[in-house]
C-alpha cells in the first residue's frame, strides 16, 4: 500500500471513528452545544414523486399540490430530506428542527383564498405522518439515520389549535368575530340573557361542561365528522368555540386562530390528550426535542403540566437533554422570560436577539442596542446560564429572511456589501450566547419577498414566478450547493464554535458596544476554566481599531479568525483592528 493510500485509509477510518463516537454521545450534548438547522419537508427536497398529492385523487384544491403555487404543496417529502442530509450536516449542522409532519387538512380556506397545509400547522390526524411527506416509517427511517450520524432531531408540533373543520351557523363566511367570556358565558347560551346551559359549570368543574353553544352555534360539516384523529378530537365541546382571536387580551387564549380550531386547553381530557398524543411520538421515535408552535396562545396551566411531562417522558426513554423551546412571538425579554417563570417552559426562541440583530446590521442601529438585549439575560428562569440555551435566529417562515431584511432597508446595495452584512448577521448569529438557529436555504442566499409565505422557497429547482425572480446573495449556484458562499461561510463558522467549547457553553460579557454603527465584542468564558474567547465585531463600513477590556490575566492570545495580536497591549486590555463588516475572533490561555 502507497504512502497516499495507506494516509487515505487512516483518514477513514479516523472519520468513521468520529462519526461512531458522535453518534453514541450526541444524547449527551447539551442544548446549547447544537446548531440547529430549521427546514419545512414540502420545500427541502423531492425523494418521492409519487406522494406528490398525498394519495388524494382530484385536483389541487383537493390535494393541494401545485408547484406553480406557493401557496401549495411542491413535493418535499421526508425520503428527501434523508438524501440530504449530507448536505445539511456539511452546512454544520448538528440538530434538524423539521416543521409539523401531521397529517393536514390539504386545503383549507373561502372560496378564492384557499390555502394548502404544505407548512404543517394544520393538523387532523396527530399520530401519523401526512401522506405528502410519507409514512410514519419514513419518520422512523429518519430519526434513525439522523442518530446515526449523531444528529438531533427536533420535531414541531402544536397544541393549540386543529385544522378549520368545526363551522359556526352564524357565521356561514367562516368570519365570526370573537365573542367574551364576560358577554357569553359559559352558562348561558348566546348571551348574559340567554338559556341556563351547562349549569353549575364554575370553570373547573368540566362534567358540567357538556354545551359548546355559548358563543356560537358549532358544528361539524357533513363529511368531516371523524376526519380528526385521535377521536376524542372531533368533539367541539374541547374548543373554546368563541370567533377568531384579535390577538389581544383573552381572545389571544380563546381565539380561533384565522379559523384554526382553538382547543379549550384548560380541559383536563385536552391536557392528557396532547399527553399522551405527544409522548407517544418520544417513545416510537425517541427525538430530541420539541419546538412548540403558537405558545403564547395557550394557558399557562396546560404547560404547567405538559412541559413536565414530557421531559419526564424523555428521561424514561434515555433522552437526558431533551430541548423544549417555544414560539412566543413577542421581541420583549420580558414578555419572553415570562414563558420560562409562569409557564415554566424550560427556553422559547429568542425572537428579541432576531429583532435587534437585524435593526443592526439591515438598519444601522447602534450596537449598544444588543448589550441592552443581553443585559436582560438575568429575566429568564435561571438567569445567564439560562439564555445559553436560547434559540437564536435571523429570520423565519412566518416574517421573512435576513436576505430580505437588508434589501429591503437597503435597495441600493451592492452584492459585496449585501454578502457582507449577510455574512456578519450570521456570526452574530453562531458566536453570541444562545443556540444559533439555520432557516434552511439561507446558506444558498436566498432572499425572498418577505412576510408570511414569502420566505418559503424550495432548494430544488422552482415553479414558483416569485420564487425565481429571487436576488441570490453570492450568486445563483446549482440545487444543494456545497460552494455557495454563505454555505462556505456558515460552515466555517460552525466549525469554529465546535472547535471551542467556550462558544457553546460560556457565559457572555459585553466588553464594548459602540452608540453608532461600530465596534461590538463580547469575551465568552467557562466558569472555573482558564482563559477566554473575544469576539469583536465591526458592523460600520470602515476599519476600525481600538482598545478592548479583557481580563487582566488574559496576556497571551492566539487568532482562531482575524488578525489578533499575540499579547496584551496592557493587563487587562487588548489592541484590535476589525475590517468593515467582518469580526474577529482571539483566544487567551
């Protein structure tokens, strides 16, 4: 055996002994040791054309596919998200948050706005996969190869709401405005004046709850009356049966959801419903976490005793650091800390750091404006240790991609500077505090058109008009590219918090933030451990050089980025100089 060949076989098999060894450790990594890479199936990647329209004869309004439509299905299915994940782990990429794989209701919507459930939010059956995706054993297959390669898989699910099946009989146009729990009781139908119903109901007492037509008149369309699963679902006296919510006060809890059936979550039969429904999905799958959708909308006390339950449910399994986090949609610390102290959710998504990091580098906000966000660490449950295991993220499929962001603040731009802010969005993104959180196809430079729908686009090649007309950040590349570069760049950004435990696990101190567009560094360190990680950040578009504080016993450093200097200028200061739009990043032993 030659000298390349025999170099060739030990590369091998010191990368088969890698990947043995993450893939039997990876229930040992902690939430924050991930990056997360966040995907819808129906637009990753076509592994099966023949569940295009989910076995569902007709046309699109009956099936829902139509990938001239972005509104509609398009064909990506969890058989293709298996072939990718070479792709998406290359990316660096250590855990796969997959939008709600549920079987859906396909379309949904009045004439002339109909909607397909391409994205998954519209539930019927919540114990099998939806046929546009596959079957259940295909999400077996994938959590299985997923494991095998020491990735996590994080599943998206939703207790809040069903697919719109239940109607009112006031409301023929599916448009019925919310009706108070103050102005329609509970024990009165149609009104304070009203007949006696469900007397003696205290709101507690549910046995004595066995009228739904408080508020309206529900009912289920003929056809439709066993369409949900598990059966107990079809029943709309488990709704709150009140109008679509305005997204204030009450209504925010009580409200349809634009139709979505609101389920009366303070129900003890819905509570161990979605109990058991979910915890089954554990025990048949043993996936790695939960994101939950629309959290905000539910009551405190239905995650009081779920959020329990299903960690409890993962530990029986062999699941010690089972990531919870959910969707409070709110850019408020404060209102965002609230979910992890009253509702006693273990982390929510950090759509604070979402905000703020994009009025940075899209709108040229100060960056004292990200100390301020950090400072407010110490609100969350458990305070800084806390936030570690927030997730981060730049953008989404209900508000839009950073891509997006910039071009719109920002129409003029050139391609190297749009690159440029895209690029420093993501390492603020993988190097600050939190679990930075991919939206799949940011890594090829996909931009869209903002908003809800428009920042959905498929990774393989589109129908779409307002897909295609794209601006692609770094230039259009083939489907999947590996040479993209923002996949180049966030893979090297990956690899370099792998490479350093602190960019992972250490608490964070702003060391500098600038009151115009300007320098931002923060120093991440271990408690007990020696040394620490500076990442300094220039979000102007000028080189700047100046003084950090850093500790005193920090006087040897090293680049793991940038041009760093080798020691101290002083105790406990550093001299640095960061390109425009770029960053740095030095570690002292």
């Amino acid at each position: 055996m030659g000298e390349r060949a025999r170099w060739t076989a030990a590369a091998m098999l010191l990368a088969l002994a890698a990947a043995t060894a993450s893939a039997q450790d990876h229930r040992q990594r902690l939430p924050q040791d991930e990056v997360i890479y966040f995907l819808l199936p129906d637009r990753l990647a076509n592994g099966d054309r023949s569940n295009d329209t989910g076995g569902i004869p007709g046309g699109r309004l009956d099936h829902g596919f139509d990938p001239t439509d972005a509104g509609f299905y398009q064909g990506g299915d969890l058989a293709g998200l298996i072939q990718q994940l070479d792709y998406i782990q290359g990316l660096g990429a250590t855990a796969i948050w997959v939008a709600p794989i549920f079987k859906n209701k396909p379309v949904q919507g009045e004439p002339g706005r109909e909607f397909s459930g391409a994205h998954g939010y519209w539930a019927t059956d919540l114990t099998r996969v939806d046929p546009h995706f596959g079957e259940n054993t295909d999400m077996a297959a994938l959590v299985e190869a997923a494991h095998a390669r020491g990735m996590k898989v994080y599943m998206d699910i939703v207790a809040n709401h069903t697919a719109d099946v239940i109607r009112y009989r006031e409301c023929p146009g599916n448009d019925c405005a919310y009706r108070s729990r103050a102005d329609y009781p509970f024990t009165r139908r149609g009104g304070v004046d009203g007949e006696v119903i469900n007397d003696g109901f205290d709101g507690t007492n549910f046995e004595r709850l066995t009228r739904p037509d408080y508020a309206y008149t529900p009912y289920v369309p003929e056809g439709e009356e066993t369409v949900k699963v598990p059966a107990w679902l079809n029943d709309p006296i488990y709704y709150h049966n009140r109008g679509d919510t305005t997204f204030r006060n009450e209504s925010s809890t009580d409200g349809d959801f634009a139709g979505l059936d609101d389920l009366m979550t303070e129900h003890p039969r819905v509570i161990q419903g979605m109990i058991e429904i979910f915890g089954d999905w554990i025990d048949r799958y043993k996936v790695d976490g939960f994101r939950i959708d629309t959290a905000k909308h539910v009551n405190p006390e239905f995650w009081q005793a779920f959020v329990p339950a299903m960690l409890e449910r993962a530990q029986a399994n062999g699941i010690p650091n089972f990531h919870i986090f959910g969707e409070v949609y709110d850019t408020d610390p404060a209102q965002l800390a609230r979910y992890t102290r009253v509702d006693r959710y273990p982390t929510v998504l950090d759509f604070g750091f979402q905000s703020t990091v994009t009025e940075i580098v899209a709108r040229d906000a100060a960056p004292d404006t990200l100390a301020r966000l950090f400072s407010t660490d110490v609100l969350y449950e458990g305070g800084e240790a806390a936030a570690l295991a927030l997730p981060t993220f730049l953008g989404n499929h209900d508000m839009g991609r950073i891509g997006n962001f910039i071009l719109t603040s920002k129409p003029g731009i050139s391609d190297e500077e749009l690159l440029a802010r895209t690029m420093l969005a993501h390492a603020f993104l993988m190097f600050s505090r939190g679990v930075p959180t991919i939206y799949y196809g940011d890594e090829q430079g996909f931009t869209g058109d903002g908003g809800y729908g428009g920042a959905r686009q498929t990774l393989f090649p589109t129908q779409v008009a307002t897909y295609a007309d794209d601006r692609i950040i770094g230039g259009a590349q083939p489907p999947y590219s590996t040479q993209a570069p923002l996949y180049q760049a966030i893979s090297e950004m990956a690899r370099l918090r792998a490479a350093d435990p602190r960019l992972r696990r250490g608490l964070q101190t702003v060391r500098f933030a600038a009151e115009a567009p300007g320098l931002f560094a923060v120093t991440r360190r271990i408690e007990g451990e020696p040394g620490e990680t500076l990442i300094v950040y220039n979000t102007s578009t000028a080189e700047i050089s100046a003084n950090i504080e850093v500790d005193a016993a920090s006087t040897a450093w090293s680049s793991s980025r940038g041009d760093c200097p080798s020691a101290a200028t002083a105790p406990a200061s550093v001299r640095v100089t960061v390109p425009a739009l770029d960053f740095i990043l030095c570690r002292s032993e």
